[in-house]
C-alpha cells in the first residue's frame, strides 16, 4: 500500500506540474525527477492501468516539453552573447 500511495503522490504532483507556466514547470519537472526518479525507476510505480498510462502520457509529454525549452534557453543564451559582442564594440 506504501509504494502505491507513493506512486499516486507522483502522479499528483505531475499532474500539478503540468499546469504551471514554463519556468515554473521545467523547475518543478528537475524537482520531480529528483525525488521520484533519482532512487527509483518508472517501472516501480505501483498504478492501476488508466492511470499508469496517464503518468506515461504526462511523463512523455514533459520530456518533449523540456526538449523544447532546452532549445528556447540555448537560443536566449546565443542572442544575449550576440548583444553583448554588439555592446562590447
């Protein structure tokens, strides 16, 4: 019963996570899989089958959200040092 309170917790607060703006989510993402992922794998959720596909469906969502915004800070990151070389000249 343990391991399933525990998976249902982590469904929870990605579910929670899911809803907040970009920062707030990518934070909460890294917060997330520190504390449910670090000592654990997917495969130790203990769910019944409609929610465990939707922990895989919010997991894999997330994963493609935070390829995404990756991408978005690379390219913040690339304008911010053209400015800052336009600056220095």
């Amino acid at each position: 019963m343990e391991r399933r309170d525990w998976s249902i917790k982590a469904l929870e607060e990605l579910i929670y996570i899911d809803s907040l703006d970009d920062e707030q989510r990518a934070a909460g993402l890294e917060r997330w899989v520190g504390k449910y992922l670090d000592d654990s794998e997917i495969t130790d959720f203990d769910l019944p089958t409609d929610k465990l596909l939707q922990l895989e469906e919010l997991f894999y969502k997330n994963i493609n959200f935070l390829k995404a915004h990756r991408e978005e800070k690379r390219l913040e990151l690339i304008k911010i040092n053209d400015l800052k070389k336009f600056l220095d000249h």
